[in-house]
C-alpha cells in the first residue's frame, strides 16, 4: 500500500506541476482539468472555451498532449486535416504547430480550435531558420603567380541578391586596409536563409571582377552546433576576385619638336622594349616585345587596370634608351607614346 501511496503522489505531483507551468505561462486556470489514475492515464485538457481567442503561450506545446494528426503542406496550398480518420475527437481542442526543421524553427502553435462541425481555417506564421556565412575574398591567380600578392584596387562593392527574386539582400564595401590582398566579412544573418540560394555580384567596380564573370551563386546550408547549446560554425563562402586586365599598345614617336631638321626622320625598326610593373615591392618585368614601324603590342595577360607600368626602351645601336610611365585605366585608349632618339 505503501508503493501505491508513493506512486500515487507522483502522478498527482507530476500533473499539478504542469498545469502551474501552464498558469505561469498565461493560461488561465479555470481552463486546466488535471486527473491523475495509479497504472491509469494522467491528463491534463485545455477547456475549447473562447477557443477562437485562444493563443498558446510560448512553451506550453511541450506540456500538452501527443500528437494526434500529421500533414503536409506542399507551397503554401491550404490542406484539409482528417477528422474523420478518429485521430480528432468530436468535441476536443487541438491546436496546430510546425514542428522544427532544418529550415525551420521556433514557429508558434495556431490558436486552440474545437471540433464542432464548423470549418475552421488556420493560418500558421512560418519562421524561416537562418545561417552564419563568413565571406573571404582572395585573388583569383595562384600562389605563384606575381599578382597573387597584388593589393585589391578600392573600392570595391559587392552586392548579394536572392538568386529566384534578383532581390538585393546587402551591399558590403571593401575600403582597405591599403596593401591587403585577402577581404574578410561577415554577411548578415538575418537575410540568409537556410535552404535558399544566392548570387553575389561585384557591381560598379573598375578594376577586378569575379572569376564567374558575372555572378557567384552559393546555397545557404544548415551548420549544426558542433555539441547540444554550442554556437554553430559559420558557413565559409570563397570567392575569386579576377583583376580586370586590358592589352597595351606601344608607339614608338620621334620626339624632337616639328621646327628640327631631325623630327621627319623615323623611328628604327626592330627595337627592343619590356614592360615594367612599378609596385610596392621589386620591379618585376611583366612582358617583352618588339616594336616593327613603330609600333608594340603587348598582350593583356599581365596588363592590369588600377596598376602603374613603365615601358624600357633599352640603348642599341640604332637607339638611345628611353624609358615612359603609364597607368592603366579603364578608360584609358590603350596607347602609350615613347619617345626614342635614333642613335
């Protein structure tokens, strides 16, 4: 008998408990009917009173009943629930909540209804779960290579955009510091949603552009907490940034003024010139060409827009040597003049 008293006062403890977790949250008393059986069922029942006006406060899904009824509803399309299957019982008060998901969390029950005969239409709020994603943008040539540790031009804009809506979720600016050639950043998690893809595009840029050309698209993917109450790891987001590059033209000019005997004279064939990156570390020679008729052209592979070159007019024996600075823009025509003296 004992034993029967202990686990007796277990059942009513435990169903006492819930209904005042139910009254701490808002719920009024009145509407708790508790009963509690050794070996026979607990319970614990919402009355339907006002059932229309019922909202259920935030934790209480978890000290109600089991679930009873399952569904799914496919893109927004409202969907019968089956009373009749005897999973509803005539006369019961139920609510309706979306269990979470990886794309979905923390969405709040409907409001209590009552199997009465009328049709009820429930309209649930959904709250789409979101994701840390770390941006980090790096030079699209390879560690070898001489640009690789070429700062980026500033400033640069990119522009993330829901890929299906083109809709502009954020813009973020890369201002410095000066000489970085890696940009890190964190994008706002509040308008990345897990399961939804984006496109990130570098707009209004002069300078560099993605290795995509146009678009960079990346899937925000659910991270989960390494362990149980852990803050999980941000999704890495990679991108290549291309320096924007353009070919050079080479014109060999005669520089003594229109006045001289000397300025009809043309400017010899088959003399040597190399192209010269003015950085912030060694000169480095990028190109070697030869100009025929005057004329050069150096190809676009290692001509980048933003940085500064010299062209190298080296002393021969039909020329002195003769040396002209250009910057490379992207409106610039292309075409930069040295003016060689015959030897």
């Amino acid at each position: 008998r004992e034993q029967m008293d202990v686990r007796c006062a277990l059942s009513q403890a435990r169903v006492l408990a819930c209904k005042d977790a139910l009254v701490a949250m808002g719920v009024a008393s009145g509407r708790i009917a508790v009963s509690w059986a050794v070996g026979g069922e607990d319970r614990l029942t919402l009355s339907a009173e006002a059932s229309r006006e019922s909202v259920l406060p935030e934790g209480a899904l978890s000290l109600l009943g089991p679930e009873c009824a399952l569904g799914t509803v496919r893109d927004g399309r409202s969907e019968p629930l089956d009373v009749y299957a005897g999973a509803l019982k005539y006369g019961g008060a139920y609510v309706v909540h979306v269990p979470d998901t990886l794309a979905i969390g923390g969405c709040r029950a409907s409001r209590l209804f009552r199997v009465d005969g009328d049709e009820h239409s429930i309209d649930l709020p959904l709250r789409r779960k979101t994701s840390p994603v770390h941006l980090v943008v790096r030079a699209a040539h390879p560690d070898g290579h001489w640009a690789a540790r070429l700062p980026f031009p500033t400033p640069i804009r990119l522009v993330v955009r829901h890929k299906a809506l083109g809709i502009a979720v954020e813009e973020l600016f890369h201002r410095g510091p000066p000489g970085s050639c890696e940009w890190r950043a964190t994008l706002r998690q509040d308008e990345l949603f897990v399961g939804e893809t984006y496109a990130l595009q570098v707009e209004g840029t002069d300078g560099v552009q993605s290795v995509e050309r146009e678009t960079h698209s990346f899937l925000v993917a659910p991270v989960p907490p390494p362990y149980p109450g852990a803050t999980p790891q941000p999704q890495e987001l990679l991108l290549h940034l291309q320096r924007a590059s353009r070919p050079l033209t080479v014109r060999l000019v005669n520089p003594f003024p229109t006045s001289h005997w000397a300025a009809c004279l043309p400017v010899p064939n088959g003399v040597p010139l190399a192209l010269v990156h003015e950085g912030n570390a060694a000169l480095r020679e990028v190109a070697r060409e030869v100009a025929f008729d005057g004329l050069a052209r150096l190809p676009a592979l290692d001509v980048f827009v933003g940085e500064t070159y010299t062209v190298k007019v080296p002393e021969t024996a039909l020329n002195d040597a003769a040396e002209q600075q250009t910057a490379i823009t992207s409106v610039a025509n292309g075409t930069v003049d040295v003016g060689v003296i015959r030897a």
